[in-house]
C-alpha cells in the first residue's frame, strides 16, 4: 500500500485491508465498503486527490526528490523550498546547508523537511536569537494576513495562496515543550522575511508547516487568553487547554457543508473525529455546542460566540482524539445528517493538549461517516 493517505485509514482502523469505493468523486475523501454492505466515507479536511488528474496523492518525495501534491508541486534546491502552483512560485530560503534525500525526507545542518498533502513540514534548529525565512515570489502580493503563529500571502480577501505556520517548539528529544512566535518583514512586493523564535526564547527545534493553499473541510481559528485580539485563521496547530506560551485556549470549528454533500439524504449510523496528537495525550477533550454562528475569519478571545451544552469527550487512540459527534451531527429520528453553527473544543478540567486544526496538510483531522 504506497499511499499515505490509505495507510492513515489502516492505521485507523486498525488493519490492512481496504475495500475502496472507486466511484467516489469527491476530493477530500476514500470511501470504502463494510461487510455489511454499508459505506464509510474518511473525509480529509483538506483535499487528498490530485486537482488536476484526481489521484490519490502518494505523500512522499518521488526519487527524482519531488512531492506531488495535491494542488502543485515541492522540491528542495540547496537549501531553498520550491513551491509550484496552478499561480505562482514561491521560494523559501533557510539558513541552513545544501539539504540532501535521506530517508524520503530533505535533511540537513540543523534542517529538516518532511512531506504533507501539498506541502511540507520543516523542523528548524535555532537559538535564542531564533531564525529566519526568507519567501520570494515570481508574481507581487500586496496583502498579507498574519499573527504570532501564522503568515499567509493572500491570493483574495480571504483566500491564501501560500501558509506558513507554527506547529511549536520542541527539545532535542522530540518532546514539545512550547510554543513559538513569529513576525514578518516586507521587503518588497515579491519578497518577505519571517521571523520565528520559541516563546521561551530558548534554543529550541521549531516545527512549522509550508504548503500552498487548498480549501478545507473544516473552518476553524483558536483564540486565546493571553493574545485576547489575536485571530489564527489559518494556524495549523491548537495549544488546548492552558500554556504558558497561551494561556487558555479554545478551538472554534464549523464544517463546509458544501463538502459532506454526498451523505446529505443518506441514513447515517456514526460520524467521528479523529483529530491528530502532537503532545498531551493524557489531557480530555470536551465538545460544546454553539449558541449561535461564528466567524473563523473575525474571532478573538474578546468577542467569542457563548458556548452551550457539552455534547461529548474525547477517547485517546493511536495517537489521535476521537471524539462521537453521530448524536450531534444526525437527526435523532431520521438519522440523516443535520447543520449545526459549529463546535468549541476545550480540555476538561487542568492540562493542555497540543493538536493540528482543520488546516493542517501535514496532520490531517479526519471525518470518518458510517452511512447506508
């Protein structure tokens, strides 16, 4: 099995075969056939097929030492990250060596980068003064969102062409122990340079995430206590609970109906989400009901949608929180899938949990739909 995204489903479901539906047409999910006649569907928030020829994406450097994603290519020259798209190429330099294959990953002095979905993920020695990223483009940008954890040049008002955001700061040893920070600085139109540095301000090893842009499943932003103003629309990873590096923080989601189409009318028997751990498995966490719609765009601590009922809590497996939404997601007496305003996960009780959000490529947060 090559694939990736299938050995993910394995892992999940604990086993090696796969029976694929291979009429499925929708981008962002593998649907496969039950013993029982009856159909799950793993949708990927972001899209796991090829935009242009719609195969599945293999999610590894080739050995020619490119990674097809799903929406365009990645390749390292020297110690610069290629991105190629449908609209631009953006370059981005680190301060680091020449980077060689090893193990279908780019290493280097102090540098590592790993395959995702259209993108890649980078782990970043630095020191107490941090490092740097220096991203040039072939066509002008003239609008940047950004926060201390996330940098997107925007294609659109509210559509990114590429993302660069934290994942977080962790020791020699692999452990997380943190968060990380980030500014940015405009040269020109064609060309930034963005600062990174734990919020310790300790040497540190920083993972990031780099990708281009594709739509996702999931619609969601964190917001937190101690940033208060600070929306993180496009932030890969979500610091649950209460940090140092944070203070408390929540995570607002919300679906793209649009994308569960296909089970729309369809008789569902469960409907769970498998959210990626980075660190914390022995945290708890809580889904609450929403009181009315959210912005993932415009909220902040400060201005938060009221939370209503807990309808659910996590179970830690296989490196993942698994959390039953069949009783908030379905109609009780026709089982058929109902919209809801979106959910708020938070941990129960003290502790924190550190896992990727809805726009995450390298660790993707899967919905997994049982239906007939």
């Amino acid at each position: 099995m090559h694939s990736a995204v299938l050995q993910t489903i394995c892992a999940l479901r604990g086993c090696t075969e796969l029976v694929i539906n291979r009429a499925n047409a929708n981008r962002h999910r593998v649907v496969l056939w039950e013993e029982d006649q009856t159909q799950t569907a793993y949708y990927f928030s972001p899209p796991v097929y090829r935009a242009g020829d719609r195969e599945l994406v293999d999610g590894r450097f080739g050995s020619d030492g490119i990674l097809v994603g799903t929406g365009g290519t990645a390749f390292v020259e020297k110690s610069t990250l290629c991105l190629m798209g449908a609209n631009d190429t953006i370059f981005c330099d680190f301060d680091a060596g020449p980077l060689k294959m090893e193990d279908a990953r780019y290493v280097g002095q102090g540098i590592e980068i790993c395959p995702a979905l259209n993108g890649v993920a980078v782990k970043l020695c630095c020191g107490d003064g941090g490092t740097t990223v220096r991203i040039r483009t072939e066509k002008p940008y003239y609008h940047v969102r950004a926060s201390s954890k996330c940098f997107a040049l925007m294609e659109e008002p509210f559509r990114p062409s590429m993302v660069l955001s934290g994942i977080g700061a962790f020791l020699a040893d692999g452990k997380l122990c943190g968060g990380l920070k980030m500014a940015f600085q405009k040269i020109h139109d064609r060309e930034y340079t963005v600062w990174l540095c734990s919020t310790s301000g300790t040497p540190r090893v920083l993972w990031m995430e780099i990708g281009l842009y594709e739509p996702k499943l999931f619609l969601d932003t964190t917001v937190e206590s101690r940033h208060p103003e600070e929306n993180n629309a496009y932030g890969t990873a979500a610091f649950l609970g209460s940090t140092r590096s944070y203070g408390t923080q929540w995570l607002y989601t919300r679906p793209d109906y649009s994308i569960l189409a296909d089970v729309s009318g369809r008789q569902i028997q469960e409907i769970s989400l498998h959210i990626p751990i980075f660190a914390g498995q022995n945290a708890v966490l809580c889904g609450t009901a929403l009181s009315r719609r959210f912005c993932s765009f415009g909220s902040t601590w400060e201005n938060k949608v009221e939370t209503g009922c807990v309808f659910g809590e996590s179970l830690v497996r296989g490196g993942y929180h698994t959390l039953d939404l069949t009783g908030f997601l379905t109609d009780p007496h026709t089982h058929l899938l109902r919209q809801t305003e979106g959910w708020v996960l938070r941990t129960k009780g003290s502790g924190y949990t550190v896992v990727s959000t809805g726009d995450s490529a390298f660790a993707p947060q899967i919905l997994a739909v049982r239906f007939r």
